[in-house]
C-alpha cells in the first residue's frame, strides 16, 4: 500500500512536468491530484527518495499463553491493552493425562510469552520441550524466590506471594518486548501487588486444622499459616472408606471444616456433609470463564479468604 502511494506521488510530479505546456486548467488538475497525494503521504509518516516509511513501527499486541486461567489473568492485569492473554485448563478441566492438539502446539509456539506453574507440568514440556525455554521465553512459578514456601505441592498460584511475583516477573518480561511501555507495566504490577496487601489484611486467624480433599490450595493455606490435613478424595472413584476416612481424620484433629475444589461436584459434597457431620467450604482454584464464575485472580482470591472467614463459625 505505501509502495502504491508512493508509487502514484511520484507519477503526479512527472505528469505535471509533461503537462507544463498544457492550458492553465489542467495544470491547475495536476496540482491539485498532487497535493492529495502528498497529503496522504505525509499523514503516513514520510517519503524519502525510495520509498515512503512510517516514523514508527505500529506493534501487536504481545501474544501470552498460560497454561490455567488465574496465570493468564495475572498476565493481563500487568499487561493491560498491550497484551493478549489466554490459557488452555480452566475449572472443570484437569491437566492429568492432558495432551495438546496440534492448534494448542501451535498457540504455544507462537507465543511471546509462555506461563505455566512448574517442570511437573508433563503435558506442556513433553508438547513443547525445550524449545521456548531456550528462547527466554518461558516463566515458571516453581523457580519464583516466593515459592520456596509452597514445596508441599498443590497449585502454586494459589499463594498470593507468588501471584505478585509473578506480576513482577511479566512486567520486566513485557518490559524488554515494550520497552515504551515499560513504566505502565512496572505501575500495574505494583497496583496488582497494592490490591492483593489489601485482601491479606483480613485473613483469618484460625486455630484449628482444615482438611483438604486434595493438595490443590494448601500453598493458600501455608501462606495465610492455616494447619491443614490433605485427606485425598477422588469424586471420581469416591467409596464408603473415604468417608470413614474423613470421620476418622475429623476426630483425630477436631476438625469441623472440609476445604474441596470450587468444581468438586456438589451432590457429592452434600452427601460427605450429611455422613461426616462436616461443614463444607468450597474454594477457588483454576478459575471459570462460565457465567456465574469468576475468573479474576483478585476476585477468587476475597472469595476464598472470605470462606475461610466463615469457616470461624464452622
């Protein structure tokens, strides 16, 4: 297209030097056409003797993947309208025996910036091996400072440390592929770090152990310095022994609260409250793009301290 303007402009000036003897109205068409055309031209950003090029060069936005959707919506928070960012697992979903479709591959390849939890994640280092890695262009929760706290497994982003972390790393990541924007980004990862202080200044302080159907939210739980007890449940393959197995956990601990996965099904979870006499909190932990779900990292982060709160009166 600039090629083509220039390419008109340039005609314009010969035509009107082959047109000098022509009567003054057409010379005065000639003009005219060429003044729109070097009007366009400098609306476009300037023409030298070759070619006509922009003064600056008009970037998309940076392409993020992340492997569940709290990563990608950190990500976008620090990132704002200079960012693109997506994920493959949300709620619902599990990344156990997960395999990647060749457009997913190829989302990953693709991308700017890859995010994902840690080197246990199979699914995304047998796909892609060490090809990103090799390019700077991978960030791992699990080599973060913060998370030397969180190495009794479970999801790493849980814990809110490693959450702003996170947004520190990204900002100085986005800052190197934008440097012009690398002051936006430095202030949101801030704002986001701001937001997340303001939510732990109401954390609970409980004394007594919670059990845990899975380890999933326990870096949650050493973070805030909740005693917890992972008593492991399969609502999949779920059988009377888990029960007796919650019963017997309950007793030992006097306990009163189960934690479960904001996606563990919920006639299953009314069943264990009615047999174990325990008072169930459910907790956010992949996040849900579904309607009535939310999939904003701050806002699952007050819904989870805000059943934790609750689990006082359990």
């Amino acid at each position: 297209m600039i090629k083509l303007l220039c390419f008109f402009n340039r005609f314009a000036q010969i035509h009107a030097l082959q047109t000098k003897a022509e009567p003054s109205g057409i010379r005065q068409i000639i003009a005219i056409r060429t003044a729109i055309w070097v009007a366009v031209f400098m609306t476009l950003g300037g023409c030298d003797d070759a070619s006509m090029r922009p003064d600056t060069q008009v970037l998309g936005k940076v392409q993020v993947v992340a492997s569940v959707q709290p990563l990608a919506d950190v990500v976008a928070k620090v990132g704002g309208d200079q960012v693109q960012s997506t994920w493959i697992i949300e709620a619902g979903q599990s990344p156990a025996g997960r395999t990647l479709a060749d457009n997913e591959k190829s989302r990953f390849r693709r991308a700017d910036l890859l995010v994902h939890a840690s080197a246990d994640d199979g699914w995304i280092v047998d796909a892609l091996g060490g090809e990103l890695e090799l390019r700077g262009r991978i960030i791992r929760l699990d080599v973060l400072e913060s998370t030397r706290l969180s190495t009794s497994g479970g999801n790493l982003w849980t814990d809110p440390r490693v959450a702003c972390q996170l947004a520190e790393a990204v900002a100085e990541r986005l800052s190197t592929l934008r440097p012009a924007d690398a002051l936006r980004f430095q202030t949101n990862a801030a704002d986001f770090k701001s937001r997340v202080d303001q939510l732990l200044t109401n954390s609970p302080v409980l004394t007594r152990t919670l059990i845990c159907t899975s380890p999933d939210v326990t870096p949650l739980l050493k973070r805030l310095n909740i005693n917890f007890h992972v008593s492991p449940i399969d609502p999949a393959s779920f059988t009377p022994s888990d029960v007796n197995q919650l019963i017997d956990a309950a007793n030992k601990l006097q306990a009163t609260t189960l934690i479960i996965n904001q996606d563990f099904p919920q006639g299953l979870s009314d069943t264990i409250s009615q047999r174990t006499g325990l008072t169930i909190r459910r907790l956010q932990v992949l996040g849900s793009s579904a309607s009535g779900q939310t999939g904003d990292y701050l806002e699952a982060l007050r819904l989870n301290i805000s059943q934790l709160h609750d689990s006082l009166e359990d």
